[in-house]
C-alpha cells in the first residue's frame, strides 16, 4: 500500500525505509521452528535453507510441525519503540 514508512517514537523519526526493509527487516534472522520428542524446538538463522535441509536429513523426510518465518513489520515495529510504549 505504501512504498515508504517511517516509525515515529517520542516524537523522534526512528526509522524510514520501505516496508520491506523498515529496521533491517530484510536481514534479519529467520525463525525455524519444528516438534521434537514432543516439543517444540527454535532456532535463529540466517541461513534457513541449511537448517531446513539439516532437519529433513535428520527426520528423513518431512519435519513435523516445521514452519520458517521472518520478522513481521508489526515485531520491527514493536522493537523500534522500546520503551516509548
């Protein structure tokens, strides 16, 4: 909807970029998370494929429960206000 945002905090500019790269966005770790011996297992990367891989190699096949996400604009957001909340 927009090709620029900007994130306002205290009356300060925070950050100003695209959506996509609003804070760093688009080099920020991915989150895989998967179920194991009945929990759930998390692991920071940024290198998702590689860990991905791993796991299926490990599992041999499908991981349960896997799923690969990045930050949100919303926890981007929330993280460039701190304490202004």
């Amino acid at each position: 909807m927009c090709d620029r945002v900007a994130v306002l905090a205290g009356g300060k500019i925070r950050a100003l970029g695209t959506p996509a790269t609003l804070g760093g966005r688009a080099t920020a770790a991915s989150i895989v998370r998967w179920a194991e011996d009945g929990a759930t297992h998390e692991l920071s990367t940024d290198v998702p494929t590689a860990a991905v891989a791993e796991l299926a190699k490990r599992f041999v096949g499908e991981v349960p429960d896997l799923t690969v996400s990045r930050p949100t604009l919303e926890d981007i957001y929330l993280q460039l206000i701190g304490d202004e909340r």
